[in-house]
C-alpha cells in the first residue's frame, strides 16, 4: 500500500505520442455553444502550451469586435507582416481582429494558430471552416442543451467535420449522447488555474484536445 | 622644486618626483622617527588646489587601505600635504620575479575590489580613482593598499575634470574625456587582474579571462556595471578554488559539450554521456543551452515521461527549457552535461569543456586559444585516426577518438567504453 502510495506520488506526466503536426503547421479554433463556457481560458491555455511547453511558434487571434485581452497581453506592441500585434510570453496576439485579417493571418503565419471566437456567426463561419481541428465547448445540462443543437444547426455542412467536443463536466450519459447525436469526439473540458502560468499536469488533456 | 621651511620637522630622505613647482618627497619626521609622504605644490601652480582636493576625498573614506593624511599646510608660497608612508612591494615589483598562484591573484584583485568599493561608497558621492596601475598597488604582507589619489575626482565633478590617466591602464573615455562613472575603475581593476594573470600558473584559465574581457571592454555598456559585481564573480571563483573537491559526488557540476564546428556531434556525445552516467548511478542531466532538443525529444520519443521540468527516456534524463507560461521548476541536484552547440563563449561557465572537432576537409573548426587548458578535452568524432593524430600534434594536446555507432538513440558498447575512459581520465565524475 505504502509503495502504491509512493508510485502514485512520483507518477510522471506521459506524453506517449505527442506529436501534434508533421510540418508545424496547425490552426485550431475554439467556439463556444453558449456564453460563459470558458472559450478564451482554453484557447489562451492552449496557445501558451503550444509557445511554452512545445516550443511551437503560436499566434493567437482574437477574432471580435472590441478586445478583452489588452489590458492583459497588450504590453509590447510588435509589427509583423503588415499586421499590428502583442507579444506576451512568447505568443504573439492579433487582438479584436476582423474575419480578412484573420483569413490573411492563418494563409500567411509558419506556425501554430489559436482562433478563439467569441461568439460563432455565419460572417466568421469561414474562419472556423479554415480551422485543422474546431473544438465547441458545451453542455448538455437542460438549461444550456438548446444552445448546443442550435450551434450544431448552424455548424451544418463544412464546419461539421472533425469537430471536438469540450464537456464541461465528465458526464458518461453526456458524452454518449453526443456521439450519437452529432458523432463528435467528446472530451472533457481541462481544469487550468491560470492559462498564463500552466503546470505539467495541464499537458495531458490538452495534448489529447490538440491532437 | 625643494620647499623652504620644513628642515626645521623634516628630514628629506629621498626625492621621489620634482617639477619647477611641485615636488613629492619622502621624509622623516624628526620628532617621532617616522617615514612620512610630503607632497608640495607652488600656490601660482594652476592645479595647487589638487593637494586641498586630494586631502578633502581621502578624509570620507573608510578603508584602511588607503594611506591616510597627516596634515595639510599652507605658506604664502606652497601648500603641502604629508601623508603616511606606505612600505611595501609594488605590484609590479612584486611580479617581476613571482608567479603567483590563483589563489594569491584572486586574493589581491578582490582586496583591490575592497578599496575601490570603499571609494564608490565615500561619504559625500562616489570617489573615481582614474589611476589603477601596478605601481600603485602595494603589497604589504597579507594587505593590499592603494597609493596616489592625484588625479581622483567625486563622480559628481567628473565631467569638469581633465582627461587624465596612464595610456594602457587608463579606461578608454578616460582619456577621451568622455562622461565618466564608476565603470572607469572596474576597467581599471581589470587590467590589473590581467596583468596579473599574465603573471600567474593560471595563464590559460578561460574563467578568469572572460571575467577581464568583461571587465575591461572598451565599450562602456559592455563593461561589468559595478565593482561589486566584479568582486562577487572574483569572490564566486575563489569558492570555486576552495571547494573544488567539496562535493565527493559530484566532481563536476557543470559539463560543457561544445562542437569545433556545426554537425560533428556534440548533441549526440552530450547526450550519450549523460545516459552512462545515469546508467552508472550518477544523476546526470541534458541541457540544451541554445536550442529546443529536449523539446524535439519529447515529440519523437515514444514511452518518454516528463516530471518537474525533465524528460525521462530510459537512462537519458534532459531538462526542458519552458517557456515563460509555465510553472517554474526547481533544478535538480546532479551533473549537468550543456549542450553549447558551438558557441565557445557559453561553454566557458561551466566546470569543464569537451570540445567535440570533426574531420571532414570541408569543416572549418575553431578552435579557442584556451584550448590548451587542463579542464579542456578533446574529442575526435566521425573522423579517421590520422586526422585525430595530426589534430593533437597541432593542439599538443590528447585528443579521444569516439567510435563509429549505427545507433541512433542507444549507446553501443564501444561508446560506453570511451565514454567511461573520458570520464575516469579527465577526472570529470567518479
């Protein structure tokens, strides 16, 4: 027992098959179903992962109409490419960005890209599509499981392929659910505490959302 | 320039420096029998004020190293200043015919930093020296001391002081009357302990070298800001003298693995070490100090595992460089094998240097002139014996062949045999 205990204490972190793209090259979207789901946590948390932990070239794009994160990133104004961004921590952000801008930065950025919609519209629909790999934060709790069947009306088409799925809780009723309504990879949403401050222990379920 | 007037208290004993209107003389004051520093000006000299000055900045400084003043006078003609005699060696002298050990040359340049501290701490605003030559360090058995404030000025009248020093000892915007701050002293402590190397078994100790090349560059906001700062890098290596075989398990703390050229391996070698090491017992640990590598490891590496900031592969264990969005880690204790890939000067922090030299023609390999120094090895990779011969018959010094291997993340047999030999000859880990 007492070296159970001691094996379970000193557990370190695999990172089996973390490979995330060939070229490094990748963009990734996060929308959410409803408001308050905890969309820029997790992109901001999966940019500063890719930047810190993988050491990808991360660019991150706020893609709305008035910025939240400037108080936050907006320290060191840099110039790049004929855009205007911030660089914090090792990631560059592209705040309040509109849907061309957005489209010139993922056809033009060698690196990783973290889109993070504010709110999902048919106008941004065409960033979404761009996307590698969407994730659609979620709940099937009965007050917000309306939100997630209009999204998946609205998401109909292109942006229905390859979608991940973020629960917010680890709901086994839920997440069969979903796979058999929409046929989506589910996933649990990761606790972070601080997206700006990661720990090794937030690098496991967020390999496995990227990948 | 004899001065009238002072027979009557003082014997002149030897003249030291003589001018139409100024002398220096060492005398003997009758009463008591002691050598004492008279130092006259003529009152129409236009620097006569020089000696008041002098005398004002030694009074607010609190060291025993300098010399101290006695009395200052004045006639209707002269002023003079008599100051205590200090009896010793100087410096120079003093290395005309010693070589000195590391140990004796730290324990000067970190006296010297003692005084200078003391000046830059005065009373009243930093004192700037301007005149650090071995002629006026003077070495008084276990005590170092510091002689001539002719030309020092407060910090705060630099700007209006003319632009004097000794050409050679002298900071560069010393003599180019450029603004001057306390950095001009650090310049100058470092040309002492340059000399003194130069004068010691410790000629080719790259550590010491890179401490005067910081310390004496020629561009300012190059230079090491403060002599505090210098004196703490002086006081790091003497600890580093006095507890080299402290630690029974650890020889070496710090390993740099540094390529005479691009692709001859030294990433390989470095990690191939330190996964011996570990297969031995030794906690040893990659870093890379220039790229990502154990980064790219952890992507390619099947079975890896990472916990507090390493990377673990079977014996292979590299430290993970995070980024500034992730949790700091504590380093661990053991030997640290730095991978500088080929950058010289990073590899000079460190306890011991491998340098890693190919063999290909096409290869341009540098080599630094601190080769030749005991904590350096050699070792040939991807080469023939030839040119490894010819190699250490240019450099005079053993060169290590290291075997062909086919493998690409294991460790073939005859590698561990090298590796081991490496190791237990250089000295480098038990």
């Amino acid at each position: 027992m007492k070296n159970f205990a001691i094996k379970l204490f000193r557990r370190k972190t695999s990172i089996k098959n973390i490979k995330i793209e060939e070229n490094n090259k990748k963009t990734i979207g996060v929308i959410g179903a409803s408001p308050k789901m905890g969309v820029t946590h997790l992109s901001l948390s999966i940019a500063n992962f890719l930047c810190s932990a993988l050491k990808k070239k991360t660019l991150y794009i706020e893609l709305c109409d008035d910025s939240q994160l400037l108080v936050v990133v907006g320290d060191r104004q840099i110039n790049f490419d004929g855009h205007t961004g911030f660089l914090y921590k090792g990631v560059t952000y592209v705040l309040a960005c509109d849907v061309d801008e957005a489209i010139q930065l993922i056809d033009s950025w060698e690196g990783f890209i973290v889109v993070d919609f504010a709110s999902y519209s048919k106008t941004n629909s065409i960033v979404f599509q761009r996307c590698d790999t969407k994730l659609l934060i979620g709940s099937m709790t009965s007050w917000c499981s309306r939100n997630v069947y209009q999204i998946s009306n609205k998401l109909k088409g292109d942006c229905m392929k390859n979608i991940s799925y973020i629960n917010l809780k680890n709901d086994k009723a839920e997440t069969v659910l979903i796979k058999k309504e929409f046929k989506w990879n589910v996933f649990v949403r990761p606790i972070i505490d601080n997206p700006f401050r990661l720990k090794e222990s937030d690098f496991e379920p967020l390999i496995q959302i990227i990948k | 320039m004899i001065p009238d007037g002072i027979s009557d208290r003082y014997d002149i004993v030897q003249i030291l420096q003589e001018t139409a209107a100024t002398a220096v003389l060492l005398v003997n004051y009758k009463k008591i029998g002691a050598l004492r520093i008279l130092k006259a000006i003529h009152r129409a000299h236009p620097n006569a004020h020089s000696i008041l000055s002098e005398a004002h900045l030694l009074q607010g400084i609190k060291s025993s190293q300098i010399p101290t003043i006695i009395s200052v006078e004045d006639t209707d003609e002269m002023y003079y200043l008599v100051e205590e005699y200090v009896e010793g060696q100087s410096l120079r002298e003093y290395l005309l015919d010693t070589t000195i050990t590391k140990e004796t040359l730290l324990n000067i340049a970190i006296s010297l930093c003692n005084v200078i501290e003391a000046l830059h701490n005065a009373d009243g605003g930093p004192i700037l020296y301007r005149d650090m030559k071995p002629e006026h360090v003077i070495l008084q058995n276990d005590t170092v001391r510091l002689i001539d404030f002719g030309i020092a000025v407060r910090k705060s009248e630099a700007a209006k002081a003319r632009p004097l020093g000794t050409i050679n000892w002298a900071a560069p915007e010393q003599l180019k009357a450029g603004p001057l701050d306390e950095r001009c002293d650090v310049f100058g402590v470092g040309k002492i302990i340059e000399f003194m190397q130069k004068n010691s078994l410790e000629k080719d100790d790259y550590k010491l070298r890179k401490l005067v090349i910081q310390a004496t560059d020629e561009d300012i906001n190059n230079r090491i800001s403060s002599i505090t700062i210098l004196k703490n890098r002086l006081l790091e290596l003497q600890d580093k003298t006095i507890n080299k075989y402290e630690d029974k398990r650890y020889l070496c703390k710090k390993i740099a693995v540094v390529g005479a050229a691009h692709a001859v391996g030294a990433t390989r070698i470095a990690m191939n070490m330190c996964r011996l090491l570990n297969k031995k017992g030794t906690d040893a640990y990659y870093k890379d100090e220039k790229g990502d590598n154990v980064h790219s490891l952890m992507e390619n590496l099947d079975g890896a595992k990472i916990k507090d900031g390493i990377l673990y592969h079977d014996n292979f264990r590299g430290i993970l460089n995070y980024g500034e969005a992730v949790e700091t880690q504590k380093p661990p204790k053991g030997v640290y094998l730095i991978d500088c890939g080929v950058d010289m000067e990073a590899a000079l922090d460190c306890d011991k240097i491998i340098v890693i030299a190919g063999g290909a023609p096409w290869q341009k390999q540098c080599f630094p002139d601190w080769i030749g120094d005991k904590t350096v090895t050699i070792i040939g990779n991807m080469t023939g014996k030839l040119n490894m011969i010819k190699l250490a018959k240019s450099l005079k010094k053993k060169v290590y062949m290291y075997p062909h291997s086919t493998s690409i993340m294991g460790l073939s047999k005859e590698e561990e045999r090298i590796i081991q030999k490496i190791l237990q000859d250089e000295k480098l880990c038990y």
